[in-house]
C-alpha cells in the first residue's frame, strides 16, 4: 500500500544512484539528468554512504543491480532500516534476474525496473513511497554498516601493518579502534597484516617473506574482485592454495571489503 507525496517539493528532483562502477555510474547520472532529475551516485557502501543519504535525504534512491546485486540488496536493507530512510522510495534496475531474485523476495515493496523503462517507473515510485515499508529481517542490515577496520577485526590496541594499499585506503580505514597503530612497513610486533596483491607472481615473490615474520599473528591478502576490471589473475582459491604451500591456513574468514577488493585471512597452522 502507497501513500501519496510524503517528501517536500524541494527534494522532489533528487536522486540518489546507487553504482559500484564509477565511469558507468556517471552516465547513468547524465542519463538520470535527461529525465529531469538532479542525480549523484555512490559507490563505496559502509557508514558513509548511509550518512550521505541520511543527511541529504533524496526523492528516491536509485540501485543498479547489474554489478554487485548482493550488495546493492544490503545497501536497501540498511536503508529500510534506519528510521529517517525507511520510508524512502528504492527503485532497483537490471541485473540478472537469477541475481535480483533474493533481492525482490527480500522486498518486494520496492519498485523494480529497467534503464528502459526508469523515466516511467521513477516518478510513480516517488508520487507513492511506501506507507509501512518492509524492515528485512536479515543478517544483510548489520553487513552494509560495517567500515572497512570491523571487517578486517582491527582489534584495540592492534599494531597493524598496511602494505601496498590503493591511495586512500588509510582515509578510508578510518575511524580506528582505540589505541590501534598502522604502520606501512612490516615489523615483527605486527599483530596484523593487511597486504593488496594484484598479480599471481606478485603473490608467489612475497608470501614467503611475510609468512616467515607472521610468527602467531595474521595476515590479511586482499585482491582485485574480477568485476573491477583491475586484475582477474587471483581468486580466493589461489590465495587458499599459496598461502597453504607456505604453512598457513586459508578460509580463516573472507571478506568483501569494497567493489574492487575481496580478502582472505590466512594463519599460520599449528603443529
């Protein structure tokens, strides 16, 4: 059940686009433009996509599923799940339908559309946001919340070292927990390594050196996802496969960090 306009005439035009490709995303917002809207997009899930729609509170929030569904699904779940967006008008577009089906079944009050049809199906998603709009019970609400130093399980007080990160990583990997030091260079009281690889040989050169200093602690290899165009030469099964020929375990705990870089945690096995 629908409701007639809820937001002011002001914000009306507003539309926020939820894309995990950057160069896609900004056409998609020139497309969203041609209709008549005032479009941005944004592509790094976690609190600060969340404080961005809080804050700025759109007509609609636009998900493009064709990259990344799953997590364009946690995204709208977290939505639904703060008390100032629940009521937000979603509208999902494309994606494979095997892929939007989890989505559609988690909530199904959401407008579901394509790029074809979206300057028909948008503004009658934003006339009639939902009355008592569907909260998903589900694990996916806690997921899209986390930053990037909870899903790596920075502890307090952790000394960790960052080797060979993109740019604005350390931007990004703030707020730390308290007392946790990042140092960039390894050293042998590192409790915690978060290492980017993004090649195979890359890979193959370095993991015996830092298995060697990993001693009790553990190592984070972090990789390029193969839909970010970045690298496809490394999948968690080969990260699993070298890091078990160097003593350490593999499927410890895996992680989706952004959309460009997965990770697994690798231990050193007992004996």
């Amino acid at each position: 059940m629908y409701s007639s306009t809820v937001y002011p005439e002001a914000l009306i035009r507003s539309i926020v686009l939820i894309h995990w490709d950057a160069p896609e995303a900004q056409a998609r917002v020139a497309r969203l433009e041609s209709f008549g809207y005032s479009a941005s997009f944004l592509n790094r899930s976690g609190p600060a996509l969340l404080r961005k729609i809080t804050d700025d509170l759109p007509s609609a929030v636009v998900i493009d599923l064709s990259r990344l569904p799953a997590q364009g699904g946690e995204v709208a779940a977290a939505l639904r799940a703060g008390n100032l967006t629940r009521r937000l008008p979603i509208v999902f577009v494309d994606g494979l339908p095997e892929k939007v089906l989890p989505v559609r079944q988690m909530l199904p009050d959401a407008v579901y559309s394509t790029w074809t049809h979206l300057a028909e199906d948008l503004p009658k998603a934003i006339s009639r946001p939902p009355i008592d709009p569907i909260v998903p019970a589900s694990t996916l609400t806690g997921v899209v919340g986390k930053s990037i130093a909870e899903k790596l399980a920075i502890p307090v007080g952790g000394i960790v070292a960052v080797l060979n990160a993109p740019q604005d990583f350390l931007e990004r990997l703030t707020p730390l927990p308290a007392g946790a030091v990042i140092r960039r260079q390894l050293s042998d009281d590192c409790g915690l390594v978060v290492w980017f690889v993004r090649a195979r040989r890359e890979l193959q050169d370095g993991l015996e050196l830092r298995a060697s200093r990993l001693a009790g602690g553990r190592l984070w290899i972090l990789f390029p996802k193969k839909s970010s165009g970045k690298s496809d030469e490394l999948s968690a099964a080969a990260v699993r496969e070298l890091g078990l020929a160097q003593g350490l375990a593999g499927a410890v705990k895996s992680v989706s960090i952004d959309p460009d870089w997965s990770g697994l945690l690798l231990v050193r096995e007992k004996a």
